[in-house]
C-alpha cells in the first residue's frame, strides 16, 4: 500500500508543477492601450521574441503583444508612502500598535514600458508584486538587450 502511493506523488507532483502557468500578474497603471481600465489586473508573459499581456479570467484575451525588437526603453520607480489610514483604524483598538503603524512604510514598484514598431508606437506603466519587480525587470533587460531606468534617480531640469 505504501509503495502504491509512492508512486502516485512520484507521477502526481511533477505534473502539477507543470500544469502552473510561467507568467507574472501585473495592475495596468496607464498609458497608450485603449480597451484597458487603469487597476486592470493582467497577465504578462516574457517570451523570446514578444512581450505578451493578457487579460485574467477565465477567457482571457490578449491585450496587446509587443515585439521584443521594437522596446525603446524600460523604466523602474517606487512609490513609497506611509500607513496612516491602516494605523488610525488599528489606533481605535491599541494606540500603541497603531501608533507603531504609523511609522511603516509601504512601498509600490512601477515599471514602464515604451515601444516603437514602425508607425505603431505606444507605451503604458503597470504596477508589479514586490516579490516579482526584480525578476520582470531581469526578464526584459534579457529579451530587449535594454537596460532599465531608474526614474526616481532621473533629475527633470526646467
């Protein structure tokens, strides 16, 4: 009895492993996709030659495809901001611990992305995981041959 479950983990786990999809879920932020709300959840595949984001959902529909080839430029920043509403709502309980709240930041990565393929050009931000921003980073940097740019080091002169 022993052995025959053995050997279905044996031949289950690794089908399952498999069955998991490779791409990262990402928040449109904006930019130039028509048919996409902002705070659209999506679905990016980083593939050889193509940028692929799709819609989530059961029937997901690709939302554009972006040629690695034709990528100008890849940006990264981070919004940063403190916890003050979750800290006054935890305040009302324990001050303390609200007050501890209060000091806790919160952080968001942003990555941008701008392309040019021809006439076509377009552009858009979208917001990813905090444990997911290094490697889509990595992955673009990878299949564009571009490096990406820190926005918040950039100074803006008038």
């Amino acid at each position: 009895m022993r052995s025959l479950i053995a050997l279905l983990l044996c031949l289950c786990v690794p089908c399952a492993l498999f069955a998991g999809d490779s791409g990262y879920s990402v928040t449109y932020d904006g930019g130039s996709l028509p048919d996409v709300k902002t705070a659209t959840t999506l679905k990016m595949f980083i593939e050889g030659k193509q940028i692929r984001f799709v819609s989530e959902g059961k029937h997901g529909k690709e939302v554009v495809i972006v040629p690695t080839s034709s990528v100008t430029e890849i940006t990264y920043g981070q919004d940063v901001h403190r916890r003050v509403g979750a800290a006054i709502g935890v305040a009302v309980v324990s001050f303390g611990i609200g007050a501890l709240m209060a000091l806790s930041k919160s952080k968001k990565h942003y990555i941008g992305l701008t392309w040019a393929d021809g006439d076509k050009k377009g552009g858009f931000a979208f917001q990813a995981d905090k444990n997911d921003y290094r490697g889509i980073l990595a992955g673009l940097e990878g299949v564009t041959g571009k490096k990406a740019v820190d926005s918040s080091a950039m100074t803006v002169k008038n």
